[in-house]
C-alpha cells in the first residue's frame, strides 16, 4: 500500500519525553476511515503515561501516540465503506470512538459461532471485549496509536456523525460524557441505549425492559472528585432528572465552581472540602459513635467520621441513593460506603488505588450497599452526541413511556469544563499545564483541548 504522504503526531517515548514527530500516513484499510483530527481533550490517563510512562499496571513498551476523546472531519473512504455504512461520506463531522473490540469477528471478516464467539460483544457490552484494543492504552501489545495526531485511519462503525451546531471541541466531550453513561446505567438511574452498535437478535432495542425504563428520579446522588469526569457526572445526574447531586473533593476552587456553575444541585450545601490531613483523636471522641471499636483501623474510622461530618453539612443523615466514586482514592473509596444509604449503589469510576488496605465489608453487607464496578463505555457515543446536541430521549417511568427533554443549557455547562486550548505542536506544553493545575495567571486547569 503506498504512503499518501505524512502525518504530524505528538509521540511519546517515555516519561515527559513529547516529541512532535512526523508519521507516515496510508490509505485506509477496507471498512476503515481516514479522519482529520480537529480537537483532542487530555484526560488522566493521559497525563499519567505523560509523567510516568505508564498508567497503572500498564506501561508503554514502544513508542505510543496520546489522546482518545476526539472528533474529526472524513477525509477518506476505505473499500466497503460507502456500501456497509452509507451514512458515512468525505466532509462529514465525527466524534471517534477509541475502542475497537473483536465485534465477534474472524480475521477475514467473516461472523465466529459456537465456541468461538466472543461472549462480550454478542451482548453489547463490548467494552470488556478480550481483544479490544484502545487508541492511545499500553494495555495491549503492538500498542495502537491515539489521536494526538493530524490524521489517522480508524474502524468506520466507530466513527459518530456530529450535527453542525456542535463545535469540535464539544463533540470530543462525548468520550468523557459515555463513561458517565456507562456508569450511570451501572448504577440503575440511566436507560439502556436504543440504537446499539453491535446490536444482535436478543439485544435488540424491542427487547430493552426493565432495565431501558432506569430512572433518577427522586435519586439523591454523591459525587467524589470534581475534576472533569466528576462534574460531567454531576451535570448528567441532573438531567437524569435526580433530586439531588452533591459533591466532595479536597479542593476547595473546584468545590466552589461546581457550585458557582450550577453542578451541584438541590436544597441546601452542595459541596464538602474533605480534610487533607488525620482529624485529633480529641475531634473523635465528641462523636463516640464513630470511634466505638478500638480495633477499628485508623483509616476506616477517619472514614467514619468524615463520612458523618460530610453527611451533616449535606442535611443527608440517611445517605445518598447513587454514589459516583471518580477519585480512585482509598479514603475516598471507603467514605463512599458510609455516605451511602441503605440499600444504595456506589459506581467505581474512578482508576487510581489498585488495592485497598482495609474495606469495611460488613457495613456493606449488612447494609445491602452494591459495589459496581465500571469500565469505559459500550453503545453511548449516539446519546452523548443526542445530549451535547440540545435533545435526547430517556426512559420515563412515571408515564410508562419515554419523553424528551431538552435542556439546551447541558452542552453549554459542559463546555465550561474546557478552560484551556493549545494546538498539537505544542502538546507538551499542554501537558505540563495539566499537570501543574494552575495556568500563568492563577486560573484553574480542568479540562485541556488540543485543537487544529
């Protein structure tokens, strides 16, 4: 296949170590793209490849190309492309969906059965598909590249068509926006996807009951960590229609932003700053009722108590119905268990201690509290399009039906979240100010756009 000519991508190579650097770039395969990138948002995991050349269990081993919340122009058509999928063509606007799992495929393309069939994506819920491969992870090896790059070729089902009202930069906030869906539907308060990409007989929209008619209405959710993914989490549980969303972070600035612009929402405080360091001993003793085991270890007493503390200013004494865990923080972690009310769900999302030292299983237990764990996304890109769009459709119990709310102000929030935009040839310096937190002027740093 020959090289059309070259791409200019932001590589990285190992930790802090950006360099711009030419890419060839090919012709696209059969049922592939080729997509200008036009805007790429930085998220953790990104920035922590960026400092430490890894995330987590997951290191890079050969050069690898940053970035998966993206949105692009078509620039080309693969073989197959204009028949499989007509509503695609050169000139459409696209948000890019970063996971390409087996879709239950041979390697000529041709259906697996019996055995052989990939049990994950059969029934929708792809994302943890053993094969899947994600733009921009260390995950697996030979890596696949991200989108910190001019252009790239990419699997055409995984490209979303954009409405014209929708910057570049907006659309990219679909990749951020479907974790929240995915978690959202986790945690039983969000409907199931009407138009599944992978859709099969027995998941077929018509099928959709119980779980297509989830509902946040009269919900009272508890979010932990206001950085982007925290206050998109915030921002959806509104929609969702809760009656409540309340907040807890150790900064204070992103604490009163989330208040300032409207994510919190409900009676009362909205926001709680947890300590940073250990409250004294003589702090505990005037609530006995939480320092009543003296085998209690530390951190799960401290979680107790700054459990009961957030629970006062929040006026919530019985805790919350959905907690959003978007910290990956131990102490965290085990003071979601304690904010949460009996019978309540708490959603893992997010990705920072892989091993909690103490958990406090019988609280949960005998509380009945669900631990649900949530990874990425499966058939979510079109809602979060349909929401940073202005209109959408949810499940509405009350009626027996569906309705449609429209919100025009939710994409409009959401684009409050990028304070920061840089073009790809200075990516490094982009990261540098992620990482830093605060720009030369003092301003706070949530979420930084790349953009062309």
């Amino acid at each position: 296949m020959p090289v059309l000519s070259s791409s200019t991508a932001a590589v990285l190579h190992g930790p802090k170590d950006l360099r711009i650097e030419p890419r060839s770039l090919w012709a696209p395969e059969p049922g592939q793209c080729q997509v200008e990138v036009k805007a790429t948002g930085l998220c953790g995991s990104d920035l922590h490849y960026y400092l430490a050349g890894r995330n987590g269990d997951f290191a890079i081993r050969s050069p690898l190309v940053l970035g998966h919340e993206s949105s692009g122009i078509i620039t080309a058509l693969g073989a197959g492309v204009s028949s499989q999928y007509p509503h695609l063509r050169v000139g459409m606007r696209v948000a890019i969906e970063c996971g390409i799992p087996c879709r239950s495929l041979n390697p000529d393309g041709s259906q697996r059965t019996g055995k052989d069939t990939c049990k994950h994506c059969s029934n929708n819920r792809y994302n943890l598909c053993k094969n899947l491969r994600f733009c921009s992870s260390a995950k697996t090896f030979p890596h696949r590249d991200g989108m910190l790059q001019q252009k790239i070729n990419h699997e055409a089902w995984c490209l979303h068509p954009i409405p014209d009202n929708l910057s570049f930069s907006q659309a990219a906030l679909a990749e951020p926006l479907s974790v929240l869906l995915h978690a959202s539907r986790r945690a039983g308060i969000c409907p199931t996807s009407l138009h599944p990409s992978l859709a099969s007989s027995s998941t077929s929209p018509a099928s959709f009951t119980s779980s297509s008619l989830a509902s946040a209405a009269g919900k009272k959710i508890l979010v932990f960590g206001v950085g982007a993914i925290g206050l998109i989490a915030c921002a959806l549980a509104q929609e969702l229609g809760a009656e409540r969303v309340c907040a807890v972070d150790i900064n204070s600035d992103r604490l009163a932003f989330a208040s300032r612009e409207g994510f919190t929402y409900g009676e009362g405080t909205g926001t709680f700053c947890l300590p940073l360091t250990p409250k004294s001993s003589s702090s505990a003793d005037l609530n006995p009722s939480t320092n009543s085991n003296p085998k209690e270890p530390e951190i799960i007493r401290r979680a107790k108590e700054n459990a009961a503390q957030a629970l006062a200013i929040f006026d919530e004494p019985d805790g919350f119905d959905v907690v959003f865990e978007c910290t990956g923080a131990e102490s965290c972690i085990l003071m979601s268990v304690f904010c949460a009310t009996l019978g309540a769900r708490i959603a893992l999302i997010g990705m920072g201690s892989s091993l909690v030292s103490s958990f406090p299983i019988s609280a949960a237990a005998t509380r009945e509290v669900d631990l649900i764990g949530s990874f990425r996304y499966a058939d979510t890109y079109n809602e979060a399009v349909d929401l940073l769009s202005g209109s959408h459709i949810f499940a509405d119990t009350s009626v027996n039906g569906v309705h449609e709310l429209k919100k025009a102000d939710f994409s409009q929030k959401l684009s409050k979240l990028i304070t920061h935009r840089y073009p790809l040839n200075l990516a490094k310096e982009a990261f540098e100010l992620l990482a830093r937190g605060r720009d030369e002027h003092g301003g706070m740093v949530l979420k930084v756009m790349i953009e062309s």
